[in-house]
C-alpha cells in the first residue's frame, strides 16, 4: 500500500464530487495540472471558473488545457480569488486552492494569508451542500508557514454543526512537507 501525498490526496478527496458537480472553481491556476485534473473528470455540462493573478498563469493553464483537447468550458479570470463572489453566484460544488508562488515564476508573487482567508470564507458560504474545498499550503517558508497556520485556524473554527474539516500531512518528512486542508459543507445545509 502506497499512502499519498498532500496534492494526490487532495485529488482524491475531489475525485467523486467532481464526477457529479455542475459548479467547479480552481482558485489558483499557476500552470494548469490542478485545472487539468478537474476539466478532465468534469461532467460536459458542468462550468469550470479559474483564477490566477498572473496573466503567465492563466496562459499557462489555458495552453495545457488546449494541448489535451479539453472541452469543459471554462471561464478564466485575471483577479484574486478574494472576488469568487464577483463573478460566481451560483452554489459551488468543488473548489481547490493551491498556495505559494507559480511553479517556474516569479516567487515573489504568491498567494498571502489576507486573500487566501477571504477568497476561503466567500468559497465556504457559496459552498453547495455536500460540496468540498481542499487547500494544499506549503509551510517549508517562513511566508507560507505563516499562511497554513491561518488557514487552519480559519477552518478550526468553522461551525461543526455544518462543515466537516480535516488536515492531511506526511509526518515523517523533513522539512515542513505540504498540508492538506479538506472541508465539507453537510448535506441539508444552505
Ligand atoms: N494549481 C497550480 C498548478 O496545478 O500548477 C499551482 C498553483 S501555484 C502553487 C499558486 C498560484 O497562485 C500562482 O500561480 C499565483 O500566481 C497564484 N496566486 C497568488 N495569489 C493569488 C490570489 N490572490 N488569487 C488567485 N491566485 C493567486
């Protein structure tokens, strides 16, 4: 037996509510793979919204998608996930957020703990009942071990009586590996 990392499992986790979902939201497209794996076990009539504060990003994203020949449509959005509510109204069944800086970019551009926790608490409210919201945080930085700690201490406070909230890591591993946040609105509630 094989036990998965943070982004595997975070795709794991997805994997059955993405089958069935109509909405689906990849908060942090940096270079697509996360928005790959989405659009790829998407049903046809669902609608994907893709954010990234980098044109480089969405570009990226919007070239590895094209090369798979992916035919989910999808909407890519120039703006911080902190504005989700901007541009979606509708209930949101899947939403993934990948923290830290665009792989192969600039790393000085990287998601921060002010947005992150705005961009998750307007996802939790738009949630759809049985929807889920993973977040993978790196904390092997100063920057990023900061950010994982808010955003666990954001989902630590969620009411239990509507969210069910986990946290996955390898710990064994040197160096601070990634961290798995999964949150799950319950069937029932609005
Ligand atoms: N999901 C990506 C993939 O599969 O390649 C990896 C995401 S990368 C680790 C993090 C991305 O978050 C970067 O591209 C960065 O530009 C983006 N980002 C930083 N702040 C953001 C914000 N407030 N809203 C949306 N995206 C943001």
């Amino acid at each position: 037996m094989k036990l998965s990392g943070s982004l595997a499992m975070s795709h794991q986790l997805l994997l059955p509510v993405i089958h069935k979902a109509r909405v689906i939201v990849d908060a942090t497209a940096g270079n697509g793979k996360d928005t790959l794996f989405l659009a790829s076990h998407a049903p046809l009539r669902s609608k994907m919204w893709v954010f990234d504060v980098q044109l480089k990003a969405l570009n990226n994203t919007r070239s590895l998608l094209d090369s798979h020949g992916i035919k989910t449509p999808i909407t890519y959005i120039l703006d911080s996930h902190s504005h989700v509510d901007w541009y979606i109204s509708q209930p949101i069944d899947v939403v993934t957020f990948n923290l830290g800086y665009l792989p192969g970019g600039d790393h000085g551009i990287c998601t921060q703990s002010s947005s992150t926790l705005t961009g998750l608490e307007k996802c939790c409210h738009l949630l759809a009942p049985g929807g889920v919201i993973t977040i993978v945080a790196y904390p092997g930085l100063p920057v990023g071990r900061e950010e994982a700690l808010s955003v666990e201490s954001f989902l630590q406070s969620r009411d239990q009586r509507y969210y069910t909230v986990a946290r996955w890591q390898m710990i064994n591993q040197k160096n601070y590996p990634p961290v798995l946040y999964a949150l799950t609105k319950k069937e029932g509630c609005s």
